[in-house]
C-alpha cells in the first residue's frame, strides 16, 4: 500500500503547481523539524528596485552606461534592478553602449567585469561590501548608513569606489502566513542571506521570524555550512528553501532541498522539489510550499 500512497503524494503534488522528484522526499519531508529560508527572491518576491543612488564624486554617463551593460550580464534580482536604474538614468540622446570584454561573476556577491566604450577601458565591480573591499583598499562608508533595512551594492570603476545602491524589495504576499503556518505545526523557522544584516531584520520582523534565527551575510556555501550546523544543533532533518540562485549547495546539503522557481530559472536540478510560483501575480506566493507539506504529512498518516 505505501508505494500507491507515495504516488497519490506526488501525483497531488503536481496538480498544485509542485513538483516532488519521488516517494523518498516526501517521507524525509514528513520528518523535518526546522525550515531555513533564503530571502530574496523566496521570502521577498525577489522584484526589486532601486530606492537611491548615491554617488561620490562625478558619475559619468560613460560610467553609468558600463554598469549597465555588466550588470545585464546576470540574472540576480540585484542586477536586474540597477541596470534598468541606469537605463532610466542615462540622457536619452546619447546612445552610450558599453562593450563587456571579459566578466566574472562572484557568487552571492556581484561581479567584475572589464568593459570599453570609445577606445577606452574600464573594470567595474558592483556588489556587497565584502566583494568591493577587496577591489578597492580605501572603501569605507559608514556602519550608520546600513541601518536602513535595504539591499545595498557598491560600484566600484579602476579600483575607486564611485557610489552605493539601496535597493528595496517586498515579501511575498504570503509569507508571514507561511510562517505562522509552519509554526503552528511544531517547526522552527530560520532566514540566511548574503545580504545586510539590517535588512535581514527587516523582512525577519515582517514574518514574524525570532530575531535570533537570522544569519546574515552569508556566502554560497555558508548556507550549506549554516544547514550542515543546524542539522548538529537541532539533532533534526532540515529543509533548505531557496530561490534557485547561488543556493545549490544549501539544496544539496539540506534533507529536503525545496527551489521556489519561476518557471524559467535554471538551477532547480540541486532541489528535492521544486515550487512553482512565477509569471502572473496571483500565483506568485508560497502557497505551494505548505501544498507539499501537507501532501507529505497525510501521505505519510494514509501510510501508517
Ligand atoms: P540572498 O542570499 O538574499 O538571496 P545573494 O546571496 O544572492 O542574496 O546576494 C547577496 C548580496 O550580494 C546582495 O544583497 C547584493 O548586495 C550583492 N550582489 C549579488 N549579486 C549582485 C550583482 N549582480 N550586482 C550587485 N550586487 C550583487
Ligand atoms: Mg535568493
């Protein structure tokens, strides 16, 4: 009888826009006591804009345009937002097109990339302060000004830091309830991000998550080191619940690795499941992640 269930379990699965890749994950999934969350882009619908561009010193159309063109080299929610920022910015008589030469992407962080326009070269960087200190020596800005609950990046061009985004985002409609959920059911909730702490807080307070579950610039693979932790720590199966971007090693190293995905994002072959929510608004919500914890949890009950 229990391998009829399973396939009621993942069979219901689809039907509610969730993809459960076999019987196994539905019955670690019946057994986890904690959930980490990534934050943006799964707590936070991940559509974020550019708040404030602070420069320091003259940015140059030329500039602007270079950073543009690096930034649209990626797909981060972060890239997407300031290269339009920019797009909007530059004056529209001038058709500034930067070239990319060469590009680096640093994951979790930003990226480098050497770029010329009109016969001359330029190296940018744009991202978090972690990846900017290390392009450029005399980088400071103050620890006040990160208080703020934004995403902020750093744009640094030839090793000189030229100015700071503040992005905003918002949380997913549902995700306090999604939380609240989870709770009710005995599970405890944690958020990691390769953000700021302030804006950890911030999306942390609005779901209703213990401040002392937050760990906050993390790189790639410190999430899989937080969820490798956790595992000692709690002495319980973890699930790992990402947007699919730099969060493969976190999906792997989880018990049950769940990508919240759009439906045209690559990186969901790490995950155990995958939880549709992209394209038009009204399906853009977690909704498919409680799905599929129910489906384990009466899947599991029929079994018994
Ligand atoms: P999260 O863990 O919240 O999903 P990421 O680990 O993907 O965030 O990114 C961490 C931080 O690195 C971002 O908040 C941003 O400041 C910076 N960052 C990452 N990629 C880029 C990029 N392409 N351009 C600018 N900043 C970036
Ligand atoms: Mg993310």
């Amino acid at each position: 009888a229990a391998p009829t269930a399973i396939m009621v379990g993942t069979g219901l699965g689809a039907q509610h826009q969730v993809q459960i890749k076999g019987g196994d994950v539905l019955e670690r999934f019946n057994n986890v006591g904690a959930f980490v969350f990534d934050k943006t882009g799964t707590l936070t619908t991940g559509r974020m804009s550019v708040k404030q561009f602070s420069p320091i010193g003259k940015v140059s159309d030329e500039m602007m345009a270079c950073i543009r063109a690096s930034e649209r080299i990626s797909e981060h929610p972060v890239a997407m937002a300031i290269a339009d920022y920019c797009e909007e910015h530059l004056s529209r008589e001038n058709h500034l097109v930067a070239n990319v030469l060469q590009s680096t992407i640093h994951m979790g962080k930003g990226l480098t990339c050497e770029c010329e326009m009109s016969g001359i070269k330029y190296r940018v960087t744009v991202g978090n302060k972690s990846l900017v200190s290390e392009e450029s020596e005399q980088f400071s800005f103050h620890e006040a000004e990160e208080e703020s609950g934004c995403t902020l990046s750093y744009v640094c061009i030839n090793g000189q830091v030229v100015g700071r985004f503040e992005l905003s985002d918002s949380i997913r409609k549902d995700a306090y309830n999604t939380i609240q959920y989870l709770k009710s059911k005995g599970i405890e909730t944690f958020l990691v991000t390769g953000d700021t702490h302030s804006s950890a807080v911030k999306v942390a307070h609005e779901v209703g998550m213990p401040m002392n579950n937050i760990y906050s610039e993390v790189s790639p693979s410190g999430k899989s080191e937080v969820v490798e932790q956790l595992k000692v720590d709690l002495g319980q199966s973890i699930v790992f619940v990402g947007d699919g971007i730099n969060d493969s090693p976190a999906l792997v190293t989880s018990d049950v690795g769940i990508a919240i995905s759009t439906g045209t994002d690559i990186a969901v072959e790490a995950a155990d499941i995958v939880v549709l929510c992209g394209g038009n608004e009204s399906k853009a919500t977690l909704r498919g992640l409680i799905d599929a914890f129910d489906i384990s949890r009466s899947t599991f009950r029929r079994v018994k």
